[in-house]
C-alpha cells in the first residue's frame, strides 16, 4: 500500500492491448489519469479503435515492443512460438492503421515519469534496465530487485510479460496490470489494474472472446495463426 490519507484519484492502468477492442471495450470508465505501459497492437483483429481508444483517454501512453516493431517495421523479437502470429498480424495492422496512428506509436516515449498525488511512478513496457524486451517473470524477485534499487519512484509500471504482478520490493511496488488483449496466465478475462484510495489491486472483466475470435477468423490470416490466437484467447494460455 502506498502511505497515502489524502488519495483522491482512481488511476486506470492497462498494458498489451494486442488490437483486442471487444476486451478493451468492456474495461469501465470514469477514471482520473489512464496509464498505458505499451504494445497497443499485433495479435489482434481491431488495432484502430484500439488506438484511437488510448489516444483519447490516456495520461500517458509508452511504447511496447509491438508498437515499436509496427511503426518502425522492425522486428518485435517475440518468442519464437509466437513469430508466425506476430508477423501475420503485422501485416494486417501495416493494412488498417493509417499514417497518423503509425505516427503515433512511433512518437511514444520508451519511459515515462510523473507523480499523481505525491506518489512517483515509473512507466516503461518491460524494465527499466531493457524499456522494451527484457523478459522478468513475477517470480524473479532478486531481478525485480535490482531493477527498482536507483529508481526515485514509488510505483514502477510494467506490461511486456502478459503475466500480472503485485510485488512489494522494500519500500517500492513493481506492479503489472497483465494483458487487456491476450492473458497468458490461464485467465482469459481482460486483466487490468487500479489505484483507488492509495491501494492498488489487480482487476479482471469478462468479454466475448468469440466475438474476437470470430473477427480473426474473418481477416485474411493463416489458419494456423488464427487458431493458434483462437486457442490462446480461448484458455488465457501461456503462450512459451
């Protein structure tokens, strides 16, 4: 908990959309400050209003490995499992994003700092030490470590790993919110997370994964990679 008795904003934070609108849809509004840790696109079928989405609402928005990898048409050095999918869904935002939302997920800054009622926060899509490939798991506890010891904030944001992540470090949180779009900890809800009365929690909400399933199975991609997304999406599946 951050020692806070004066906390009077709802803070949102959301990470690794994966263009899955119908999951980003059912997460509620009405917050102060909306914080987006990255990877807006790939893997799913709805990267505009997905964007658009994030551009309208957020504080602040970083960028993911995805962003990077669509807006720059580098790769996103994935998981090799998962590069089939990867590139074909490329080639499918390279098809419905314009010149305005590549501009966009080009622009976001790797890191992002600010303080939200006297608590600093740290922002970057994977770690501090890697802002955007760097792959720590929850249970990498001495990493994490190492990774907060020269930061001067209270709360370092991370998406990147897909996994959610509440972890008290000493006298700072590591927290990461999991993946609106593509869960992979076998929870196929829509993961997100809050800070609410200084306390921040892990949050899930159900949504209609057949109906992203269903707007995959439509786009002009392998059916190998739709039923590898179909299952993932499915079962909240690790994806290595």
């Amino acid at each position: 908990m951050v020692e806070r008795h004066t906390w009077l904003m709802r803070i949102l934070i959301v990470s690794d959309i994966h263009a899955n609108f119908e999951a980003l849809s059912r997460i509620p509004e009405g917050w102060d400050h909306v914080l987006c840790l990255g990877d807006l696109v790939d893997y799913g079928p709805d990267p505009v209003p997905c964007v658009a989405w994030v551009r309208e609402r957020a504080t602040v928005a970083i960028r993911g490995n995805h962003d990077q990898a669509v807006a720059s048409r580098v790769d996103c050095r994935c998981a090799p499992v998962m590069q089939e999918a990867s590139q074909r869904t490329r080639e499918l935002m390279w098809q419905l994003l314009g010149p305005d939302d590549l501009g966009y997920l080009s622009a976001r800054p790797l890191t992002a700092d600010l303080e939200l009622d006297g608590v600093r926060f740290h922002m970057v899509h994977a770690t501090p030490s890697d802002p955007l490939y760097r792959y720590l798991r929850p249970s990498d506890e001495a990493r994490w470590k190492a990774e907060v010891e020269a930061l001067k904030a209270d709360i370092l944001l991370v998406g990147h790993t897909h996994l959610p992540m509440l972890l008290q470090v000493g006298e700072k949180i590591v927290l990461n919110p999991g993946s609106v779009g593509l869960p992979s900890d076998g929870d196929p809800r829509a993961a997100f997370a809050v800070i609410e009365d200084g306390v921040p929690r892990l949050e899930r909400v159900e949504y209609d994964v057949e109906a992203t399933v269903g707007r995959l199975d439509r786009k002009t991609l392998p059916a190998t990679v739709v039923d590898k997304l179909s299952r993932l999406l499915r079962t909240g599946g690790a994806r290595i």
